[in-house]
C-alpha cells in the first residue's frame, strides 16, 4: 500500500525544520537551506554532519522555509517553489535522484551532472599562456548547479579542524536551482558559504610589486619616483628578497632560501624605519611569503620557535612547516609571524605552490593558511591604533583555494606568461568568478614572466587591471621586464607611458565609485564584477561577449585585448551592447544598443560604456595623491536621457570605532537625475559622521549647451562657473561647496538631450594619424563630409572604397553608431 505523506495538490508550506530524512534507520538526508538550495547527504552508517565545513559554514537555512513533501514506500519528493526533486531513497545515483527546475522542465538535473554550467574559476594562472579550464559555479544555462562538499575539512569547536568520518560511500552536496537567476544563485551561495568582507579602501588603489633585488633606498626612491611624476599609489608589496636567500648561511643549513623569516639587513638596514617611511608616503605594506620550507637554523626566531615546539635546537636541524599541528600554527603566528609585524608589516602574500596535500588526509595548506591568516589579521588590525589598523578589517593575498575562498580576499591568480593570449584570458576568468562568488582577483598586470616585450601589451594591460577588482603591477626578476611609467616611450598623450600614467591616475579617481561598489558586494552580496549575463540572462548575444562585463552597476568594459593596427593605430573588439543608449567615457561618443558593434580605440583609450541615467562619482582631483582618503572634492559624471540614481558610501576618516563585528556607519550621500525636469539633486548625507565643506562639481557627459543651469545650494542660489570640454567630455559645472547636511540643486531645463555624433570630427583624427596614401585619406574626407546623404548611405561608400579593413571599421563605427546622425 503506497502511504503519503502529503497530498499531491497541497501548496508548500511553512515548515519548522529544514530537514528531510536522516531519521533512525535512514541512510539519506536533505535539508532545504532556501526555495532555491537543497543540501543532500548520504550517509550508509545513518551519522549525519552538522558541523560546518570549510564551504559550508552556516548550514542552517534563513527565515521560514516554504515546501511540500510527499512520500511513499519507495520514493520521496521535495517540492519548493523553484525546485520539485525527485528521489528513490536509494543511495544516490542519475537515475533515482533527480529535480526539474520551476520554468525548465525540459532540463533535469540528475544526480553528479552539471549541465551548461557558465564555470566559475581555478586554484591558479600559474604558467598559463592563455585559456585554461575552471572549475564549475553556481550558474548554469540549465536553470542549476550543484557543489560538492563531501571531502572538504570540518570546524571543531576548538577552531581548528578535522577530517570527515571514516567510511566509504559518504556523500555531502549542495544543489542550487535558481534558473537564470544568477545574482539570486550568488547571494544564496554566499548565505551558505559566507559574504565577501569589505576590504579596506586602501586596497582599491595602484599596487606596486616587483620580483627584484631591492634595497631600502631603491625601493624608496622607486616610490618618491612615482610620485615625482604624479602617479599615486597605495600599497607596496616587498616580493621574497626581503629575506635572506642567497647569504651563505642559507646554503649551509641545506635549504633553497625560497622560505625566510629573517630580514636581508644587506638590503633593508632597518626593517621597521623603512616600512614606516612607506607608511609615511601612505602605502600599506605587505610581505611575500614561501611557507613551505619550515625555519631553518639561521632565522631570527629559530631558538624561540624550538623553545615553543619542544624541538631541539641543538641539532641546527630544520624545524618543519607543519600546518596540521595546531601548536605549530600557534607559534607560527604568535612568534614568527607577529615578529615581522612588529616592524610594521601590514598583511602577507602567501605564496604557497606545493599542492594540495599536507599530513591530514584532505587538508589543503593552502586554504588551511588563508584561513588562519585572514583570522591573524583581523586580531593585528583590531590591536593596531586606529591611524595604524583599518578598523578590524582584514585582508590576505593569495591563491584561491575552493568554494568559500570568497571569505579570505585578496586572490592572487598566480604567474602568468607575458602575451596576449594571458591578456585576453583574464577578463571572462575574472567574470567567471562571480559565479563561484569570488569577486576580489588580483592579476600581475602586464604577465609575470617569459613572452616578448610589447608596450602597447603592457598599455592594454594597464587599462584592464584599473578597470578590475584589484590594480596590481608585477613582473618577475630580470631587468628587461619594466612596468615603470618613465621607463616607456611617450607619445604625445597616446605613448606607453602617458597611457599607464593616465589610467593609474584614473584608478584612484575612481576611488569613491569603487568604494560604494565594495560596500554593495559585502553588504548586499553582488561582486564589482559581473557578465552582461547575470543582467540579461535571457538574451543570448550576453553569453557570446565573455570578455565584456559591468564594472559596478554603472559602467560596461570591453576590453581590447589584441594587437593595435599598424595601419591605423587603433585596436578593436566585438562588443554587444544591451538595449537603450550609452556613451563612451573616454570619447563621449554615442551609441545606440541592442546590437552587436565593432569599438575601435586609439592607445589611450579603452571602451567603457554608461547607459543613459548612469551616475559615477570621482575624485575632483584629476591627481590624486597616494593612499586612498575621502577626497577633498568630488565629480559626478552624469549620462543624461534617462533618469538616474546613485547612492554614494563613505566612510569616516576617524575610523577608531569601526569593527568587523558590528556595522560599518556609511555616511550616505544620494544623488539623482530627473529626465523630465532636467534635474541634478545632490541630497544630504544622511547617516555617519557629517562630512567637511567639500567641492562638487557635476560633469554631463556628451552634453553641449550655450546655457548656464541654475544653481541652488540649500535653496540659495548660487554663482557657479561652466565649461564646454573638448573631446565629447560635455559640460563641466563647478558646483561649489556644499556644507554639511546640505543640498545642491543643478536644472538644466526639460528633456535635455545628448549631443548627436560628428562622424566627421571623430574620424578626422585617426585619418589624420593613419599610415595610408594620401589618396586614401582623400577619398574617406570627400565620402564623410557628403551633406544631405545619409549616414547608412555614407557607410555604403566606405564599404565600396579599397582601404585597409579595420580603417573601415573606425569609420563605420563613428557613422553609425548613433542613428539621429
């Protein structure tokens, strides 16, 4: 006789427990941790595991649950409101575990399947030279995706960690069904797994590291260098010679020197007056780490490190790196680590290259390390004075070490060969790993090692680390690889070196948008960057531009990752933009969407596309300094046509009460655009400490008028100066000061409208520039400057004239990209 549990027409339910199965007798268990998550287990001895895993570390669900089960003899079924599965209460297997997704029922999820997953990322780029495969997300085209955690370490209450139970058999997964919904997939990954902290604002800054023979003064006058030619920085990152590595002692005590604990005082005198000189320029410090060597008899703290392990220092032997032993880790951080911090060391590149495996079976070191370390240092910030910590707020900088990585960022991606296959692999690696929730990639900007030099490689580089999560330079040990600005050839604003120098100014004028962005990926659990698929997940033009993606919510990066055209000096890509209309950043040309285009850029400029309404707040201060403060004045580019919102988070400078363990006090500022009335607002900030009179000054790209706005401050009205910018930059007000709780009011009048594309004028100056006869040249200004013809019938000429193909593309490009042309 079949028994049922529930009848086949009832609704899910709310439910007071999560769990179904695992009771006396049975072998399988599921608990439903959302409408779209369910977690299965089998267990063949019926013990079941609730203690949290290095994936999984909140397995409880959140809030009430809603679902429906039916049961019989033979067979069980889950239903929620985005899933229906399907179970035959055997141990698991395609054929008797399955589940449709709500709205994809010609797709089935079987049991150890993954579908069209969209992939996720990989432990390491390490010698990669191009396309590598990841490993799988929680995004599919399928509607689902599954993560196994039957193997991964699990918390004891101590906080350290252990083995699974003994046994065969033991299954222990997790399976999302959240259809095309991929941000939903993310957030509810990250309510298992862990949100992404918010990292210090320091870290949204240029990064300088290098693999090269330093000394103190070289590495400060390599600083005081970038400075000198007013290009901020904000973190400086010591790679391996800050220890002892070629010294004799290292040779005598048998090891390779890759692993130090002990300053090169050759090279760095006084370790803890050169990291406070770093500090002094506003650069947060960080030291490179090999771990796996242990400390050898040479290091300063060998005798203390013996003492603590009860090893015989007598023997001068090595003590060995052992990370499963709790009592080594303690005195690994407690004396060895702690000791270098004492000189200043703000967090550690922990560079571990020795695989997988340590003496515990299914322990990984390297996600045994991101943890302790992350651990480690948010006690450090927490003890530091506030003009010295980050209030609590811990980083780390290494590999990626699997589901939950997100919860110990930085990630270093790892030792990429100079090309441009490795350039034109890491924007979709870098949005792929949305989709496993791991938003904080640090690539070595400009490829680590090997490869030829190539400047305009190096420049296209550059362009994608300032449009990335993390803007690090780095190039391994040899003198003929160089990311110094000044040591590249200028060009009359589009050399090498006025590229890099531009957009790593760029980098910390962004600052304030990134910041926001930040606090929206820890607090509200979207990354900075995301694929156009996760915003249109039902057009299939979204998953054919992997390289293209949103950098935040208000910007699209194409980047060019290709050699530029002798010919014409641009480079190119294919770019699918999304319905409505956008303008460039850069060139403030005008595009209408929902297409597929070719963009074409000079050197010194890179497609970035804002829709209409978009709102992006920089630093005023076309120079920043270096660190990452509040600036003194902000500019707000604004794309009218539509209207927009942006809410605008600082914190305060004074951070002396800010804790990881409690909410960060944003001070708030939003501002919107009105379409219909052709209104700027800047509201007051609300919440936080109340901010100093600070400049404002609002840019409208693409935008030309003879007309001045009218200004109100606080109701007031005010004087303010105007200017139309060259280059399609539009108009520049200068707002003024705006006092604290205050508000500013900027109308343009009704229906303000885009400036409409000169094709001519935009053209003009690649022609000018472009390697070709004259004749060419002749002929292309003749066809352009036709009056009363049609811009398709102008293309149609273009397409009839002999020229070089990708010259043809730039002037197709600029005539018929905005369709009021």
């Amino acid at each position: 006789m079949v028994r049922m549990q529930v009848q086949a027409d009832t609704q899910p339910s709310a439910q007071s427990s999560p769990y179904v199965g695992g009771r006396k007798g049975d072998k399988y268990r599921f608990t439903v941790l959302a409408d779209g998550v369910l977690r299965y287990e089998w267990a063949p001895d019926g013990q079941f595991e609730d203690r949290p895993s290095a994936f999984a570390v909140h397995r409880q669900p959140q809030g009430v649950l809603y679902y429906q089960v039916r049961e019989s003899d033979a067979w069980l079924e889950v239903i929620t409101a985005r899933f229906h599965m399907t179970y035959n209460k055997q141990e698991f297997t395609p054929y008797g575990f399955f589940a449709v997704v709500s709205g994809f029922t010609g797709h089935t999820w079987r049991y150890g399947e993954q579908g069209q997953n969209l992939g996720g990322t990989c432990r390491t780029l390490d010698g990669a030279d191009g396309r590598i495969a990841v490993d799988p997300g929680v995004a599919s085209r399928d509607g689902f995706a599954s993560i196994d955690d039957s193997d991964t370490m699990l918390f004891t209450e101590d906080g350290f960690v252990a083995p699974r139970r003994a046994g065969t058999g033991r299954v222990d997964g997790y399976l999302f069904c959240y259809g095309r919904d991929y941000r939903e997939a993310v957030k509810a990954l990250y309510q298992i797994s862990g949100s992404q902290p918010l990292l210090p604002r320091w870290t949204l800054g240029n990064w300088w590291s290098r693999y090269y023979e330093y000394t103190a003064e070289s590495y400060l006058e390599l600083i005081d260098m970038f400075k000198s030619i007013r290009v901020p920085l904000a973190v400086g990152v010591i790679d391996m010679d800050w220890h002892l590595v070629k010294d004799p002692v290292v040779a005598a005590a048998g090891v390779t020197g890759w692993t130090g604990y002990t300053w090169n005082k050759s090279l760095f005198p006084n370790p803890k007056a050169f990291i406070k000189a770093l500090h002094d320029r506003k650069l947060k410090t960080s030291l490179n780490e090999h771990p796996a060597e242990g400390i050898a008899n040479y290091e300063d703290m060998y005798a203390a490190m013996a003492k603590a392990l009860n090893f015989d220092a007598s023997s001068k032997e090595t003590i060995p790196f052992d990370c499963t032993d709790p009592t080594f880790l303690r005195a690994y951080f407690d004396i060895l680590i702690k000791h270098l911090e004492d000189d200043g060391v703000d967090f550690w590149w922990i560079d571990w290259q020795q695989g997988p495996y340590s003496r515990l079976p299914g322990l990984d070191p390297l996600w045994l390390l991101n943890h302790f370390h992350f651990l480690h240092n948010k006690r450090l910030q927490a003890e530091r004075k506030p003009s010295e910590g980050d209030g609590g707020r811990p980083i780390i900088f290494s590999r990626y070490a699997g589901p939950g990585s997100q919860r110990y960022p930085i990630g270093f991606s790892g030792d990429t060969i100079v090309s441009w296959d490795s350039l034109a692999f890491q924007p979709e690696f870098t949005a792929t790993a949305s989709n496993i929730g791991y938003g904080w990639w640090s690539h070595d900007i400009g490829g680590h090692m090997l490869g030829i030099r190539d400047d305009d490689l190096t420049s296209r580089w550059v362009q994608l680390g300032v449009l990335s999560p993390i803007m690090r330079l780095h190039s391994t040990k040899t003198r003929w690889v160089c990311k110094e600005p000044w040591k590249l050839p200028a060009g009359s604003g589009q050399g090498p070196r006025d590229v890099i120098t531009k957009f790593m100014r760029l980098r910390h004028r962004l600052i304030p948008y990134l910041h926001t962005m930040n606090a929206r990926a820890a607090e509200e659990g979207y990354p900075l960057v995301q694929p156009m698929y996760w915003e249109y997940p039902d057009r299939d033009e979204a998953y054919q531009v992997p390289n293209q993606y949103y950098f935040g919510t208000e910007m699209i990066v194409a980047p060019i990752t290709s050699p530029q055209n002798v010919a014409t000096k641009t480079g190119k890509v294919k770019a699918w933009l999304p319905p409505g209309r956008y303008i460039d950043f850069f060139t403030g040309v005008v595009y209408d969407g929902d297409r597929f285009l070719w963009l074409n850029r000079t050197l010194d400029n890179a497609p970035v596309l804002l829709k209409q309404g978009a709102i992006v707040p920089l630093d005023a201060n076309l120079v920043p300094g270096n660190g990452c403060d509040n600036p003194d004045g902000l500019e707000v580019v604004v794309v009218i046509g539509a209207d927009g919102k942006f809410e605008l988070l600082e914190e305060d400078e004074d951070r002396s009460n800010a804790s990881t363990d409690k909410p960060v006090a944003w001070r708030r500022t939003p501002i919107s655009f009105t379409q219909s009335t052709g209104t700027i607002t800047i509201h007051p900030s609300g919440e936080g400490k109340a901010p100093k009179d600070r400049d404002w000054s609002i840019r409208l790209l693409g935008y030309k008028t003879a007309q001045s706005p009218e200004v109100r401050i606080d109701q007031a009205v005010v004087k303010t100066s105007t200017s139309q910018e060259g280059g399609g930059l539009g108009l520049l007000i200068k707002v003024g000061k705006i006092p604290p709780g205050g508000s500013a009011f900027i109308k343009f009048g009704p229906e303000v409208k885009l400036a409409i594309n000169d094709p001519l004028a935009l053209a003009d100056p690649v022609v000018f520039a472009a390697q070709i006869s004259y004749n060419t040249k002749k002929a292309i200004d003749s066809i352009l400057s036709r009056k009363g013809v049609s811009a398709a019938v102008r293309a149609s000429e273009v397409d009839a004239t002999d020229m070089d193909p990708d010259l043809r593309l730039v002037l197709k490009e600029f005539l018929l990209a905005d369709s009021r042309v």
